[in-house]
C-alpha cells in the first residue's frame, strides 16, 4: 500500500469539503496512521515476555510501516490497516552472553485474523542457549505478542469509531459547509513546471499498460462508480465533472485527468483519457472490461497509448488513486 501524501502531485487535487458527502451517501475516512505508528511503539517498547526460566525484553521498535485508514460507508465503519513491524529483543541470561534477536510481524492487516498473522523470530547470533530463548519466544512468546497485536486492532477501533457517522439527509444541506473527509493530513496540489516542445504532430513513442483488479460488489455498482458524478467524486474527494454518454467529457482531480467516453455498457466503458502533462493534444484508449464472477466482480484495464516516459507512474496512479480508494470508499475491497 501506498503511504498517504506520497502521491504524483499531478494526479492530487485538494481535498474538497463539498464533495466529501455528495447526494447523501454519507461517506468520510479517517487518517489513522500516526496514531497507530505511536499506538503500536506505545504496546510494544520495553515489553516484557517471560515464562519457563526465560526472560525477554523488546528494547526498541525498529520499524513500523504501512497504513491505516478508519472508512464509513453508509453508517457501516470498515477499517483498512497493513503494518510492517520489526521488534528488537533481548533476554536476561546468568552468564555474560548478551543474546538478542528480532521479532518480524510482516502482515498485520484486516485481511488476516490476529491468530493468522506470521511472528518470525530471529537470532543475532546462533549459541546453544540462544536457540532455546528463541524456541521459547517462538512458541509460547507469541501469545503475549498477539495479545498486544489484539489490543492494537482493539484501540484502533475504539478510537476511530468516535465522530464517522454524519448527519442523516435532513441535516446534510445545513451541515455540509462544516464537513471535512475526516483525514488529518490535507492533500495539496503541487505546482509542477514542465516544458513540452512536442505538438500533436510529432511522434511519440507509447506503450499498453494492463491491469486485472477484484472487487466486492455487482458489476453494475462499479460501473456507477465511473458515471455518476457523485461516487466519482465520492472517491477522488473534489470535484468532477462526469457527462456518462458517448463523446460525453470527464473532468477529474481538478482537470489534471481529463477526455471523454467512447463506448459505455454495464460490461464495458471505453475512454479517450489523458494526464493534463502529457503532450498537448495526446490521448490514450482506456478499456475497461466488467466481467461479474460468482462472489465479486473482475476488471481488467487496458490502457494503449500511454507516453512510454509516463508508463510507471500511471500504473502507479491507477492504483494509488483510483483502485484503493474505490475499495476503500465504497467498502469493495472488504470481503466479509
């Protein structure tokens, strides 16, 4: 997962507190990540694990990566968290060995239950005594480790819960001036100088990009997600303008996104798409496939004409800026 306000700066537009809550849908995040970067060194600096004669304690919280983010989405609260955790240790002994290792917890997310997520322990150095503190930290260890991977999840929830579900329909048009997105971090446009010598005329060297995405809803709720304007803006957090008919035009990200549909049905809309920075008049075809399976639906992007300098990053935008939060604001990614 991306981390939040690391974004190409020509796909960011700033957060809009008109479009946070557009036609009544009710939909706000919270930005949850410094709190639980404190939240875990809080749980986990100076802890104690001890049993059977062993005695362990965590000296420092090495690394804390990843996100969280708290979503409401129609009075439902969905949390979304992925942490990359590295805990340092080290165990009293009667002799003058010093022995200490590290403790890894790589998937602590709401895709895992607590009880599935991996705990790897490791020696700095390999002695006879080491490998029994390691076996001990292995196995009985690890219950004191879930037991605060638990209070974490626990906390996360209990505190982001306070304040996410907003005002019911008769009070959103009297409310709506005073509604933030609920993240702490605010989005900014950055100003981005580029010169572009290149006209319509000249060649440019272009390449296809092709992505496959799953998401927890019927087909038709994704395909709404691109023609009404209100879950566009819903999910791009500023305002979009959206005309879903042929050679009608789409505006999104305050204009930095831009072109018009080709082709729209419930199995497939076609685009003529281009980044505002891309040479003036370049378009690329944007397909995108709807395919409904049994339990999600299945879409498959393909993008030709994509400026072969811009390739990596905007297969990096697709996901950053419209895969995850689509998942993320209307609850797609979240199976049950």
């Amino acid at each position: 997962m991306a981390k939040w306000g690391e974004g190409d700066p020509r796909w960011i537009v700033e957060e809009r507190p008109d479009a946070t809550n557009v036609n009544n849908w009710h939909w706000t995040e919270k930005n949850a990540c410094a709190w639980s970067q404190e939240k875990i060194k809080e749980l986990f600096l100076n802890l104690v694990i001890e049993g059977d004669g062993v005695k362990c304690t965590v000296t420092e919280v090495e690394k804390c990566e990843g996100e969280a983010v708290a979503n409401n989405r129609k009075g439902k609260l969905i949390f979304f968290y992925e942490w990359n955790i590295v805990l340092k240790w080290v165990a009293d002994t009667n002799s003058d060995e010093k022995i200490e290792g590290k403790i890894n917890i790589p998937n602590l997310s709401e895709e895992n239950d607590v009880s599935e997520v991996d705990i790897v322990v490791t020696l700095k150095d390999s002695t006879d005594e080491g490998e029994k503190i390691k076996h001990f930290l292995h196995t009985k260890g690890k219950d004191t480790i879930r037991t605060k991977l638990k209070q974490y999840v626990s906390s996360l929830k209990e505190e982001f819960s306070k304040g996410m579900i907003l005002p019911k329909k008769d009070s959103v048009k009297d409310n709506i001036k005073n509604i933030t997105s609920g993240f702490n971090v605010k989005m900014q446009m950055n100003s981005v100088v580029t010169t572009n010598n290149k006209s319509p005329g000249c060649k440019i060297s272009t390449t296809t990009i092709k992505q496959q995405q799953k998401f927890q809803c019927r087909a038709e709720e994704f395909y709404n997600v691109f023609t009404s304007v209100e879950m566009v803006q819903a999910f791009t957090k500023g305002l979009a303008k959206v005309d879903a008919k042929k050679s009608g035009k789409f505006e999104l990200f305050g204009g930095n996104i831009q072109g018009d549909f080709v082709e729209l049905s419930p199995t497939k809309i076609i685009q003529n798409w281009r980044c505002n920075q891309w040479p003036s008049g370049h378009y690329s075809e944007v397909i995108l496939d709807i395919n409904e399976k049994n339990d999600h639906t299945e879409v498959n992007l393909t993008q030709t004409g994509v400026p072969v300098s811009e390739e990596d990053s905007t297969k990096e935008n697709w996901e950053r800026y419209y895969w995850d939060p689509i998942k993320r604001t209307f609850g797609f990614g979240y199976f049950m």
